[in-house]
C-alpha cells in the first residue's frame, strides 16, 4: 500500500487508533560523507525521543534522503501507510498515539518547556544554519562538500546554489541575515546560559525523567559536540556549560551506546539460535 502524504492535523485524526509498528523506519543522510550540522541535530533530537519512548525503529540511510522526504527535510519516519518529517510533526504525530514524556508535566510545566524548546529552536538551530550556510570557511571546507557528494555532476551544484539561496532567505524572514558571527555566538552563550541555569543538577531539565524538551536538547548539542567544523567557538561556548555536556553524555550513554550494545547482544543470541 503506498504511503498517506498528508498534512499534519489529518494525520493526527487518521493514524491515532494505530499502534506504533515494530516495523518503523527513520530515515536520515549517511551520518559521515553527508549530514550537515543542523540535519544531524534534527536526527539526534527525532532518535533520542523515540528510543525515550521506548519505541522500535530502523535507520534508514540514504544518499538521497532530502528528495524522499514529504517536507524536503530530514529525518522522516514512515510508521506503517504514514511518512511524516521534521522533528516537531514526528513528535506530535506519536503525541497522537497517547504516547508523551511530558506527560507528569503540570500545565505550567508545559509552558515552561515550550517555552525553551522555542529558545532552542530559534537560537540553536538557526544558528547552525547561518554557520552552515553564511560562514564562507564552514560553507567552502564542510557544507558544499557533503552536499554536493551525492549527486552527479552539474546537479549538484545547481541545487547546492538553489539550498543555499533558499537557507539565506529563510534566515532573512527571522532577521538573522545581517548578524555576524560574534552576534550569533554570544546568542548561543545566553542560550546555553539559560538551558544550564534551568537544567542545574538535576538528571533531566523536569526531574528524573526525560521530556521532549531533554531530546531536542541532547540532538543540537551532541550534533555541535561532535561535528568538526573550521571554527570550532559553538563547540567551545557548549564546553564552558559542564552540566550541559554531562546531559550529552548521559542520554548518548542511556539511549545510544546501550542501545547499540543490546542490538549486538540480540544479533549474538540469533546466530547462537540458529
């Protein structure tokens, strides 16, 4: 049966009597010769909420993931007849399924992590795009490079021309076209400021158990932890946060490596099996 490409909200009605399949499949670039910084984050922030979940799933990598996505972004998810992407649709089409991490969360427990989700996104992610897309040394040695590796000659480079136009005019909609990167690392500085200073000593920002908020977090922040880039100030005004950094390595220790060692341990049992 092909896959429903529909918006949000019809979604959202259609899939809520259906349960998570075994079967689901997130799909993302390869992770080394292609992803960007701020597509790695989105696929951090999508895989660290499903695994939080508890939900099962496959990733999918593929050269031409973007041109399979309903939205042109990555990561999607096709869970059964449905293809949704982008990490916020992903979230709510599983809300959709009574499946939450905020759900203890009060009313204004709520608010308050919109509210830094928000932060997050306007601060964090547009700043990875500018860095990705605007900064001449990022965009020459980094960006065109994994672009352009997956797609033939012209075409790659039209279309890498057509993505950065695109990105430029999206970060001009939000007023950010005219900042420099001193302006966009000091943003960053009172955005992780702000994310410690809620975050404290506490295992997660709301207590002892992780909401969407912890997820979107650990996906920006792991991606600039770990994606090398000619200027590495994001990754050092992050460093400056050690509690932050200390959240990073807890889920990618909870979530990621165990999860990955568990998988062996399934494979090891199988060929013992057979």
């Amino acid at each position: 049966m092909p896959s429903v490409l529909l918006s949000e909200s019809f979604i959202a009605e259609l899939s809520a009597a259906e349960s998570w399949p075994d079967d689901a499949k997130l799909y993302q670039p390869f992770e080394v010769e292609q992803i960007l910084l701020p597509d790695n984050a989105a696929c951090l922030s999508v895989k660290a909420f499903l695994r939080m979940c508890g939900l099962n799933f496959q990733v999918e990598m593929r050269t031409n993931a973007e041109s399979m996505s309903p939205s042109g972004s990555v990561p999607f998810v096709r869970c059964g007849n449905f293809v949704v992407a982008d990490v916020e649709p992903i979230i709510n089409f599983i809300h959709t399924k009574g499946i939450s991490l905020s759900s203890h969360l009060d009313n204004s427990g709520k608010a308050d992590m919109r509210a830094y989700i928000s932060l997050v996104n306007i601060v964090l992610h547009n700043a990875e795009l500018f860095v990705s897309w605007c900064d001449k040394p990022t965009y020459h040695e980094v960006t065109h490079p994994r672009f352009t590796s997956c797609l033939p000659w012209p075409v790659n480079h039209i279309i890498c021309w057509q993505t950065k136009n695109a990105m430029k005019q999206k970060l001009k909609s939000v007023d950010w076209n005219n900042k420099s990167l001193e302006d966009i690392y000091e943003m960053v500085d009172n955005c992780c400021h702000a994310l410690s200073e809620r975050l404290g000593a506490q295992k997660f920002f709301f207590g002892d158990k992780p909401t969407e908020l912890d997820a979107i977090v650990f996906g920006h922040l792991f991606a600039i932890l770990t994606t090398p880039l000619p200027d590495n100030r994001l990754c050092t005004i992050l460093r400056e946060y050690q509690n932050l950094v200390d959240l990073c390595q807890h889920i990618d220790i909870n979530y990621f490596q165990k999860h990955a060692a568990e998988e062996e341990i399934d494979i090891e049992n199988l060929v013992l099996d057979e």
